[in-house]
C-alpha cells in the first residue's frame, strides 16, 4: 500500500512540473507573438508568420489547461491511495447501514470484505411493487401510442398475458442498430402493471417479456389479412372471388398491423378474397380454392 502512495505522490509532482513546464512555454509564445505583431505592422513578416504565432499561443493555452486537470486527477489519486493505507482501528464495531427505501437488495457490489471510500456503492436495493417494463419502440411507431394505452405483457414465462398500461413515452429517442445492422431510431416507452403485486410475485429485475400495444381497440371490425392487399393506383384493393374468378375491389382501410389490417368499406363480410395475390392475376381469371 505504501508503495501505491509513494507512486501517487510521484504522479503529483511529476503533473505540477509539467504544469510549469506548461506554463513557461506559454510566457515564451506570448511575447513571440507580441514581436511578431510588431514586426507584421511594420511589414517584415507575412501574414501567414502571424496567424502561426496566434496558434502557437492558443495551443499552449489549451496545454495549460489540461496540464491543470491532469494535477487535479493526480491529487486525487493521492487522496484515494492513502485512503486505503489507512487501517481500521483495533476493537472497532460493525457499522449499521440502512436502506434509504423498503426493498430486497437486486445486486451486491461487493463480495467480500476491504476498504471502501466515501460514497462507493455497495448494494443495489429496489422495490418490486414498482416494477416496470421499458420497451423501446421504433419511433415511427411512439408516435401512435396514446395515451395510458392498454398493453398485453406476454413471453414473460407463464401461460397468460399480464396486463398493464403506458405511463409515459420519452420525449427523446436514440439510435440503435437491430441485429440485422441496420439503424434505427428509438424510443423507451415505460408500462405500469396492472396488478403490481402479482407481476413482483412472478417477475424481477431486468427479466425478458414482450409487449403488444393496443393502440386502436373497436368491436364488430371487418378485417382482412395484409397479404391480401396491394395498390392500384393510389387505393388498396383486393382481388374478390366470384363465382370462381376473381375481379379487383378497391377497399379503403383504416387501422392495421403487421398481420391485419381494417376494411372501412368495400367489403362484406364472408366474401371470398385471394390471400397473396401474384403479379400475374387478372381480373376475370379463374381460381380454384384451397
């Protein structure tokens, strides 16, 4: 330990003499910058010769300034050095360390006995009857979240959905690279539970679970799956089978998923569409069906 000070002390002053090293270089590019001026208004130097002064000067400063915080850090590695030369005092007594909240402690920090400086932390302690889920959407979906939306918590472990609400949809995004390299700009998205005792009782901290966000919710919605789609045009159609041809029927559609989508009109409901449409079919052809 005591070598570990005597390495921090020579840090110390090895920082300060650069300092002044620093600090003597600086005086030295300040007055050749004021002859350089003098010599530049009387038309002896270039321009050029000037500017290189001016740059030499703004760099030493910059040197001193770092010269400065490098003191600082080694100063402070001093302090934590003899910090930890500093041995506890024969017949001294357990300290009592209480938990700023109710909780169960999540993670321990330390794993076995040393010296700890001031401030270190040594448990994490958490409540989980206020555990949350954090989901990061793509922001272009956020956008659509409404306000304390239902949400179905699923993938968790168990055999059913846990329920829960949006509480809050973060105001800044970030980027993230998905695992196919792509970038894509997200957005954390924090749920509350339902039923906050029964997630605590079945769910920890940082467990794994899916999410689906129900952002649009109607009874008695005529759908059809988004495989059926394609455009003409500036509309949605589908291809609607009659009488064993089909015939193109432009729908127009309202909310919708990855897997689904709302017919507002255009169709009714038990008529007979083509699921995955080939560039080839034509209005009139015939189909058969599966």
């Amino acid at each position: 330990m005591s070598a570990a000070v005597e390495a921090a002390c020579a840090a110390v002053g090895l920082a300060r003499a650069e300092r002044e090293r620093t600090a003597t270089a600086l005086a030295r590019a300040h007055a050749s910058l004021r002859r350089q001026e003098t010599l530049e208004e009387a038309g002896a130097i270039s321009r050029d010769d000037l500017e290189a002064a001016q740059t030499l000067v703004r760099l030493s400063e910059d040197g001193l300034h770092a010269a400065d915080f490098n003191i600082a850090r080694a100063e402070q590695d001093l302090q934590i050095a003899r910090a930890r030369l500093q041995q506890p005092q024969a017949g001294g007594r357990p300290v009592e360390i209480v938990s700023p909240i109710d909780g169960i402690a999540l993670k321990r920090l330390r794993e076995s006995e040393s010296v700890v400086a001031a401030g270190e932390p040594l448990l994490e302690v958490g409540n989980l009857g206020d555990l949350e889920v954090v989901a990061d959407l793509l922001s272009t979906d956020a956008v659509r979240v409404p306000p304390h939306a239902r949400v179905l918590i699923e993938q968790w472990g168990g055999n059913h959905a846990l329920d829960g609400h949006v509480r809050r949809v973060e105001p800044s995004g970030f980027m993230k690279v998905s695992a196919l390299g792509v970038e894509e700009q997200r957005v954390n998205v924090r749920i509350d539970f339902a039923d906050p005792a029964a997630a605590a009782s079945a769910l920890g901290d940082g467990y794994r679970v899916e999410v689906r966000i129900v952002v649009s919710e109607q009874p008695d919605v005529l759908k059809v799956p988004v495989g059926s789609l394609f455009r003409r045009g500036e509309d949605w159609a589908v291809f609607v089978v009659d009488d064993d041809r089909v015939r193109t029927q432009i729908v127009e559609i309202g909310q919708r998923n990855a897997a689904e989508a709302e017919v507002s009109t255009g169709l009714t409901d038990r008529q007979r569409i083509v699921l995955y449409p080939p560039d080839t079919l034509v209005d009139g052809a015939r189909v058969v069906g599966r």
